[in-house]
C-alpha cells in the first residue's frame, strides 16, 4: 500500500492534465471558479476501488466518510457499475411522461426490500426529504381532515435533513441558516431523544414527525434505545405520520437494512437517497404505503429525471445487493470491530465514541485539538475523514472495506492523537 507522504506511482494512465496542473493546481482552480460553499481538505482525488482512493500524484487514502455513507458499497463496485455500464448503452433518460422499462423493476424490489407497496422516486435527498413534507401535509388535509393550510410537521432540534430553503427552515444550524430567510412556517422543534416533549408537541393539526433515527451530522447522534418505539406508538395513537429520514443511516451503514430495524421500528414513510446511488448518480425515494403515498394525483408532483432509466438501474442493482442481507452483516460484524478499537482510544484524546454498525462519531478531547486538525493529521497518515460540529471526527468507510484496512485505520487515529499529545 502506498500512502500518503510515500513516493508518488510513476502511473502511465495518468491523464496529461494532472500530470500538468498537479494538486495545488486543481484547488487554486476550483477556489477561483467554484463557489465557496464547501471547506475541503487539501487533497485531490482522482481515481478510486473499493475503500481506497488515489490522488492526482498517485498517493492513496483509505476512504473513511464514502461521501457520507453514498459510497456505501465501495468506490466503483464492479456490480455496480456493471449495471450502470449496460444501461448507459440502452437508454439514460425518458422522463416520467412515458414509461421505461427499468422503473417497474426497481420501485417493485424497493418496495419489498422497505416491506412497503409504493416508491416515490426522486434524486437527490434533499428532495425526498421536501416529497415527503408534501405527501404529509397532503395526507393532512385529504385523509386525517386537518383545516386548510394548517398542517403542522414535528422535528428535532439538531436535525440535518438537506439545505433546501424549506428545509432549513426548521434547522437549528445557524450556519445554514443565516440571511437565507424568510423561511417556511409550519414546523415545531423538539428535543431529540425526548419522547414526552414531542407527544407534548403533538395537536390535531400535526400530519408527521419527522426524524433521522440516528442523527448523522448532529455527530452520530443515537438516541436512547426506547425513543423510536415510544415515537412509533405516540405517532401511532395520535394518527400521525412517522417520517424517518434514512438517506444516511439506511441501506446497510448501520448493520441493517434501515436504522429502525434496530430496535424494531417501522415507520409509515422511508426517506432514501446517498447510498440508493450506489456512489454512480443520485437516486433518491420516498418509500410507503398505498395509503399515505397513494394521496398523490398525477400532475401534483414530479421531477425531470426522477425515476429515470440509468437510475433505476443502479438503484434496481443497489437493492439487489441488499436483498442478501450479506453487506448489512458486514457492516455490523466489522462496526463491533470498529467500535472496540476505538472505545480502546477512550482516555487518549478520545472522550466518547457513539454509533452503530461501520459508523462511528468520536468526540475529541477539544484541550487536545479540532476534529479538523485531526482530519488534516489523518490526512497526512493516508486516512479520509470528515470533522463534524467542531470535535467530533466521523467514520463512515466503505462496507467492502476489509478487516486490515479497518484496524490500520484505528492504528492510525492512535498515532494521530499520540502525536498531538506529544505537541
Ligand atoms: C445528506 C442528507 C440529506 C440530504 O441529501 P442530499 O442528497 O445532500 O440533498 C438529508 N437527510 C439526511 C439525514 C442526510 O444525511
């Protein structure tokens, strides 16, 4: 393995373009003409297989956030891009005004694999997050008899569900907030984890709950273990929808199909995305049943390339790799080993570790350092990881990531939080 600070491969098929810009050149041309909007660390990838990128100098780095659980399944899976290759060559993109031949299929085994009847597809999260804001609120008014314009949707104070202007409307994130008002009303804000303040929350116009089972970029966020199933049975008696936003906690990053299913839970709407893509193009769904998602009418809703061909296919071929169950038992076998390693590095830089399955939110002394500092650091060490809310680092690797390249990982967190004591 060749990491980072090693000697760069003399690689014949690099392109004449990253022989001639090289690293800085790539990032002074993206801080010249791309928006600001991101804060990347100073690494340009250029290739990638399986849990491993390369760089434009041919350095490698064990991926260990997979474009925040998108890559689920690996840097350019050989299944997946199979079929994503063999659709490319039949037909991408039809639109929603005629059928295609790929849509039925995936919508059918997404269906069963959620243990619903109906798919809505869509593209990226965020939009399945807004679809099932939409579906609620239509729910309100045409099944539960909620007043015109009355509908209100309960959420969680630190939630992240997308940066839509609706959508931060009801985050408490200041940053992804600020001077982008006036915002969309219509939304309470409870403590996460706190059953009786949301059923408190709850009156009879209230259509949905909406929650992330485990809070993603909150830190990894979980929730204490009867807080699902006390949401499930207070939406339940309340005749209110349960929405879960599972776009980075489900399809297998936890050690099950949906986070949910950890502690028993179903909720009446699943919102997919990330992972659905397989890391090729953004899929994304809201997943229920006839009764609930069935309120849409034609014409009421829609998008240009939901649903289309390339993504079905990939999406079709996503599900069909989680129907085995094989890469959910992964996720949880190798997280136990994931969590033990670093549970071991409480008391050396590491003041907590919360997660599930291969996704871990580590807390970092903050007398120590930032959990940017530690991602630069593990940077130099050849290992890709993403700060979150100041000192917490996030581990989210591929789940084809193997057993070595796991612990190697940890040993170099180790190191990396040695180093900074040493300093
Ligand atoms: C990433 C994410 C979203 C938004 O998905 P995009 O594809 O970035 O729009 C929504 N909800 C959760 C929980 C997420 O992690």
């Amino acid at each position: 393995m060749l990491h980072a600070g090693a000697a760069p491969m003399t690689d014949q098929t690099t392109t004449p373009s990253a022989t001639t810009l090289g690293q800085a050149g790539y990032i002074a041309l993206e801080d010249e003409h791309a928006a600001h909007n991101y804060h990347p660390l100073p690494v340009v990838v250029a290739s990638g297989d399986g849990a491993w990128v390369t760089d434009v100098d041919g350095r490698r780095y064990l991926d260990c956030l997979a474009a925040y659980s998108a890559v689920n399944f690996g840097h350019s899976n050989p299944l997946l891009l199979d079929a994503a290759r063999e659709q490319l060559g039949r037909i991408t993109l039809t639109s929603r005004a005629f059928h295609n031949d790929q849509l039925g299929p995936f919508v059918t085994a997404l269906a069963e694999l959620a243990g619903k009847d109906m798919v809505l597809p869509m593209n990226t999260g965020a939009e399945a997050v807004e679809s099932g804001i939409k579906v609620a609120r239509a729910w309100g008014y045409r099944v539960k008899g909620v007043a015109a314009g009355m509908a209100n949707i309960i959420v969680a104070g630190e939630n992240f569900h997308g940066r839509t202007t609706t959508i931060i409307s009801f985050s408490d994130d200041e940053s992804a907030r600020k001077d982008f008002g006036p915002f969309t009303p219509g939304f309470r804000t409870v403590p996460y984890g706190d059953a009786a303040a949301l059923e408190a929350a709850i009156d009879e116009n209230t259509v949905a709950v909406l929650l992330e089972p485990i809070q993603g970029e909150a830190g990894i966020v979980v929730p204490p273990a009867d807080y699902l199933p006390a949401v499930r049975e207070i939406t339940t008696r309340h005749n209110v929808l349960f929405i879960a936003d599972e776009i980075q906690s489900g399809l297998g990053r936890t050690g099950a199909t949906f986070a949910c299913d950890l502690v028993g839970v179903v909720p009446d709407l699943y919102l997919l995305g990330k992972a659905l893509g397989g890391g090729i193009v953004p899929v994304s769904a809201v997943v229920g049943n006839r009764d609930v998602l069935g309120v849409l009418r034609p014409g009421e809703h829609g998008s240009t390339f939901g649903g289309n061909p390339l993504a079905a296919a990939v999406g079709l071929a996503v599900v069909k790799l989680l129907a085995t169950g094989e890469q959910q038992e992964r996720a949880r076998v190798l997280g136990a080993r994931l969590h033990d390693g670093l549970t071991g590095l409480i008391g050396r830089g590491v003041l907590a570790v919360r997660g599930a399955g291969l996704w871990a939110g580590i807390d970092i002394d903050p007398k120590l350092a930032s959990g940017r500092a530690v991602c630069e650091a593990l940077l130099v060490r050849g290992v890709l990881a993403k700060d979150t809310h100041g000192s917490t680092v996030r581990l989210a690797p591929p789940i084809v990531v193997s057993e070595a390249d796991l612990d190697w990982a940890v040993e170099q967190l180790a190191a990396v939080l040695a180093e900074l004591a040493a300093a």
